[in-house]
C-alpha cells in the first residue's frame, strides 16, 4: 500500500508539471508560419527560328554564317529574312518591371578599322520584345524599336495578375538590309533583359 | 520534420533549369556575325587614249596594240603609251599585284638575234592603287609590282604603259607580252 502511495503522488506531480508547460496556450493550439518571397524564375535563352548557329543559355551567343551576312561581291545579304527568334521562360508569382537594353544600337563592326566611303560598318534592326502567355499572347506591352546606332534601355510595368501569366518572354531581332557592302570583320551586338520581382 | 522540409526544397532548386530569384535578373543575348573580305575587279578600260596605242576589252582582260610599234623607215621602236585602269573594289585587306610574263615584248620566234637587230622591246610599267605607286623597267625577265594594301579600298588600279623611243632595230616579227593583274583577299 504505501508503494502504490508513492506511484499515484509521482504521477500526480508530473501531471502538474504538462499542465504548467501549456499553461501559455490554453486553446492547445499551435501557430505554424511561412514566408513566401516575390520572386521569379527566368530560364535561358532559346532559339525559336532563325539562321545561324545558336549557343543557349542564360549568356546565350546567336552567330550568323558568312553567308548569311553578305554575298560573293561583299554586298549585304542580311535583310528582314534573317530574323532571329528567341524566348526565355519566365514565371513570377508578383508584379514585376521588365525592361531590356542594346549595347550599341546595331549589329556593329568591332575593330577599330577606319570608315571608308563606299562601305557600311553596321546593320540597323528592329526589335521587339514582349511577355507572352502560355497560348502565345503578348501581356501587357509589346514594344518595338528600330535601333539608330546609339543604345538604348526601354522599362515596363507588370502587376502581379498580368505577371502571373506569363509563361516566357519574347524577342525578335530583325536586321535592316543595307545597301552597301559590309566591310569585313567582328560584327556584334548584345541585347539585355532584365526582369524585377515588385512587392 | 525540418530537416525533410529543407531537404525537398534544395532538391527542387537544383532540379529547376531556372534561375528563381528575389532580386533583379539580367540575362544577355549576343548576337554575333564574321563578314569575310570581298575583292571584286572588273574588266579594264582605257582611263586615256595614249599615244600611238589602241586598247580593246576582251573579257576580264584586254590588249594594247600600237598604231604604229616601230618607225617604218628605221625599223626602230617608236615612242608609244597607254593607260588602263581596272575598277576593284575589296571590303578588307587584300593582295595585289602586276606581273609582266616575258619582261618585256618579245619576239619569241628570234631565239638569238643578229646583226644589229633586237628580238626584244623593252618597257615602263607603272601602277597605282590606293596611295601606292610602283613602276619597273622591263629587262627580259618576270617581274612584280606588289601593291597590296591592308585596309579596305574602293577605287581603280591604273596601269601606265611606256614605250621609248629606241635606237636599234627590231628583228621582223611579232612581239607580244601579258600583264597579270592579281587580285586575292588577305584574311
């Protein structure tokens, strides 16, 4: 009798002992919390259509064939045939601005060769660039640009409802013909999305 | 229960080909392209009428023929020019040169002349193309002008065709040579 005294008393003492650790919650309920940050995802480059070779990726490098760019006797053979096609994937659960910018306004010769009269040293193009929904419709703005050799940075507003049907961005970088032969060497041009979740 | 949470969610980052971020995100395209050099010649033309000379085209070619090679009385060369220009144009550094073949116009039916006689006319050739100028005097061997340039040029290479006077006789016969006008890129 006296062993089972002193069960039943520890017992009791432990009892009271759970009852003091909820004392502080005495609905027995218990809170769990989460954060979920803005944020996007932006995948890489890819190549929709076009000529050339195409490098994909999140520092992609699309690279015209010589004969792409100017015939036997030198003249250019760029022209709106030779448009290239590029989306990225892109998915962001706020409002977002997106804006992109050209490094030099044309399709430009690197070196430092001297201008010589009778011959171009860049191609002009037109450049639009646009989100798009998963079906392929724009959201929002689809701006379009004729480049004039000068760089350019163009920025736009999404809200989180818009933003948040956006399945990939868009761009087309459509040359301008010129009409005089292309002096030879590097030519290039790096054209530069940026995307920004907003609270 | 944490340590399974944090683990499924790195296992989603890593699977993501994506790049998910709170912050902005710039991501580059370049487009690149090569331009090969271009040289185009085309066929000559008499940039002037010379003297005692006409100048046909034929082709990618021509030919000078002399109104009158030698005087008729003495047999001796008479003083005869031309001037033919060939229009070229090259979008990058190219090499040019002007070869004559026989240095000089010969008679290559005389193979050993006498009697006073020569078998062979020497003459003046010179050249110019963009700022360079070169000239060679003919001496019965094959010789170059090199009037390569390393820049892009636009214009025409002209050709100055001097015969003197000469004080010997020429052996009867034909006389004849080629002036190789060379044109190739240089990448």
């Amino acid at each position: 009798m006296r062993r089972w005294s002193k069960i039943l008393f520890a017992m009791t003492a432990l009892s009271l002992g759970i009852q003091a650790a909820y004392a502080d919650d005495p609905n027995g309920e218990i809170h769990v919390k989460g954060n979920v940050p803005a944020v996007c995802s932006l995948g890489g480059w890819q190549k929709q259509s076009g000529p050339g070779a195409f490098v994909p990726g999140f520092d992609a490098v699309a690279t015209y064939n010589s004969s792409d760019l100017v015939g036997a006797d030198g003249f250019s053979a760029l022209g709106p045939g030779s448009a290239l096609t590029f989306h990225a994937p892109l998915s962001c659960n706020t409002a977002i601005t997106w804006s992109f910018s050209t490094a030099k306004g044309a399709l430009r010769l690197d070196a430092t060769t001297a201008a010589a009269p009778g011959f171009a040293r860049q191609w002009f193009y037109d450049l639009s660039a646009a989100p798009y929904t998963q079906g392929g419709s724009v959201v929002g703005f689809q701006p379009t640009l004729t480049s004039n050799g000068t760089p350019i940075t163009e920025s736009f507003g999404l809200g989180s409802g818009d933003a948040k049907t956006i399945s990939y961005m868009g761009i087309v970088f459509s040359p301008i013909a010129q009409p005089l032969r292309m002096l030879a060497g590097n030519y290039s041009e790096t054209i530069t999305l940026t995307v920004s979740p907003t609270m | 229960m944490m340590r399974t949470f944090g683990t499924f969610v790195f296992a989603a980052a890593m699977a993501s080909p994506a790049l998910a971020a709170t912050v902005t995100q710039a991501q580059p395209l370049t487009v690149l392209g090569d331009v090969p050099v271009r040289c185009k010649m085309s066929p000559p033309q008499a940039s002037d009428g010379g003297s005692n000379t006409s100048f046909s085209q034929n082709g990618a070619g021509g030919e000078i023929d002399f109104t009158n090679f030698v005087d008729p009385v003495t047999g001796k060369l008479a003083a005869s020019s031309a001037q033919i220009a060939f229009p070229i144009i090259c979008t990058g550094a190219q090499t040019l040169t002007v070869t004559t073949q026989n240095g000089g116009l010969t008679n290559t039916n005389v193979t050993s002349p006498s009697g006073g006689f020569a078998a062979r006319a020497d003459y003046t050739l010179s050249a110019s193309w963009a700022s360079t100028v070169q000239s060679l005097q003919t001496v019965g061997s094959s010789a170059s002008l090199d009037l390569s340039q390393s820049a892009p040029q636009s214009g025409q290479l002209v050709l100055n065709f001097t015969l003197a006077p000469g004080n010997q006789p020429l052996e009867a016969g034909s006389y004849d040579d080629a002036i190789v006008v060379q044109l190739n890129t240089a990448q």
